[in-house]
C-alpha cells in the first residue's frame, strides 16, 4: 500500500516494537541494587518511628509517651541496624553476581537516607525531648552528623583508595556510634562533643578496614548482638537498661579504639620508611 503524499511504503509499526520499548540495561536492578533499596526503606521507616512514637508523642503530652518512646526509639535503631546489614550485603552480593550500572548512585543515596538523615533526625528530635537538652544547639549538631555523611559519601565517590580500606569512618559504622551516644544518656555537653567528634572521624582521613571475611562475620554478629540488646531494653527485661548501656558504651569503645590503632600504624610505617630510606643511603 502506497501513501499518495509520501509515495513511500507503509511498513506495519509492529515490526521492531519489541526492541524500541526493551528496557535499557542501565535501568534494570539487579538483586544487589534490591538489597540496596531495601536500605533506604529501613532509613526511611527510622525517620517514621522516631516522629509517630518519640516526637508527636512528647509535643502532644501523651501519657504513655516514656513507654512508647523506649520502643521507638528500639525500632528506629534495629531499623538503622538493618539498614546496615542491607548495606553491607548489597556489596557482598554485588561482587559475587552483577550490579547495574546504577547500583553506586543506590549505594550512595539509600546510605545517604538510613546514615545521615536517620541519624541526624534521632539527634534532633533527642534535642527535643531531653530534659537537659537545648532544642538549637542539638539541631546544630544534627546538622553537623548530616553533612559529614554527605561530605564523606561525595569523597568516597571521587577518591581512589587502597583496596580494602576506607577513608574516615564508614558512616554505617558512624551513624550507629552517634546514635549510641544518645541512647547512653550522657548529660548533653558530653554528648554533643561526642556527636561532633564522631562526626569529624567520619569526614577525617583515618583509615578503617573494608568489613570482609572473618571482618564481616564479626560486624554482623555484632548488629545481631546489638538488637538482642535493643530489644531486651524496648521490652523492658531484666536489667535491659544496663545491658542496653554496655552496648553503646562498647560501641563507643570501638570507635575510639579503631583510629588509635589505625593511627599507631601508620606512624609505624612511616618510622619504618624512613629507616629503610636512611639504610638505602649508607655506603
């Protein structure tokens, strides 16, 4: 059949409509990229049940508030703690099988939601309901939290590393050390400084070990320890506060600990070149 305008032949549009409407490689998930999005929906409902059961709770005088605020403040961390175990699959899964093409950008938006807002939200709205607490200079810290992630994920996009190793802390790592400082009650100059320096370490230039092999295990055996923990003090078990405590303080522990050692060994090997340099310049 002939268009008389066109003097062309009409060719049937079903031809090759198949190929035109494929979806592109670029826009197909992969399971890693699933585990990823599954990240940012645990920081995601973090930010939900710190607002329903701490905030709104606290703002509006609720009676039960104390009791609905322990356990808000439980899920919110386990979800943070999931978050943290989707994180550290998505990349495991991701060097076994494929990632996409888009399966960074994920990476860095769903740690983004689970590590820096989630966070930094718990901060805030802890500025808003402690006692001792002031309201602006808690939101300045929040703030803090929040753009350290984003500073130390935006790095770690531009920044070739030594495999195996991260510059600064890892902001999964980060984002449970700051939200054991609140949960630890210290009076809130303390745990200001404390949010702050776990802040700076984020965003600084310690090196901390990439969590693979026997590293792995250990870490996730540790986000299962931590929500045994959470959960004894949501539900108000035997000395479930205490327990609750000896966490977080071991958390703290870790963080301190970590840049100590990262940093005695490269003042090590610093000395070490510098004697190999000295002996290689010897007659």
């Amino acid at each position: 059949m002939i268009d008389p305008e066109t003097q062309a032949g009409w060719v049937p549009e079903a031809d090759g409509v198949d190929e035109e409407e494929e979806m592109p490689l670029s826009l197909r998930l992969s399971i890693a990229d699933t585990l990823t999005l599954g990240n940012a929906t645990c920081g995601f409902m973090a930010v939900y049940f710190t607002t329903t059961g701490i905030l709104i709770p606290h703002l509006t005088g609720s009676d039960d508030s104390a009791g609905m605020a322990r356990h808000s403040a439980a899920t919110a961390v386990i979800l943070m703690l999931c978050a943290a175990v989707f994180d550290l699959f998505d990349g495991l899964v991701a060097r076994k099988l494929r990632s996409s093409p888009m399966g960074a950008e994920l990476d860095n938006l769903s740690d983004l939601i689970s590590f820096g807002l989630a966070p930094a939200y718990f901060v805030l709205v802890y500025g808003m309901v402690a006692d001792d607490a002031h309201q602006r200079v808690a939101a300045l810290g929040a703030i803090v939290v929040l753009l350290a992630v984003v500073l130390r994920l935006a790095r770690f996009s531009c920044v070739t590393l030594k495999d195996g190793m991260f510059q600064g802390m890892p902001s999964p790592f980060g984002a449970l050390t700051v939200v054991s400082i609140v949960l630890l009650e210290l009076p809130f100059v303390a745990t200001l400084l404390a949010i702050i320096g776990t802040a700076w370490l984020m965003v600084s230039r310690v090196e901390y070990p990439k969590p693979r092999g026997r590293l792995a295990v250990a870490m996730l055996s540790w986000i299962v320890l931590s929500m045994g923990l959470l959960a004894a003090w949501a539900f108000d078990a035997p000395s479930g506060q205490l327990l609750l405590q000896t966490g977080c303080a071991l958390q703290l522990v870790m963080a301190a600990v970590i840049p100590l050692f990262a940093t005695a060994r490269r003042v090590n090997n610093f000395r070490d070149n510098r004697r190999e340099a000295r002996a290689a310049q010897l007659p």
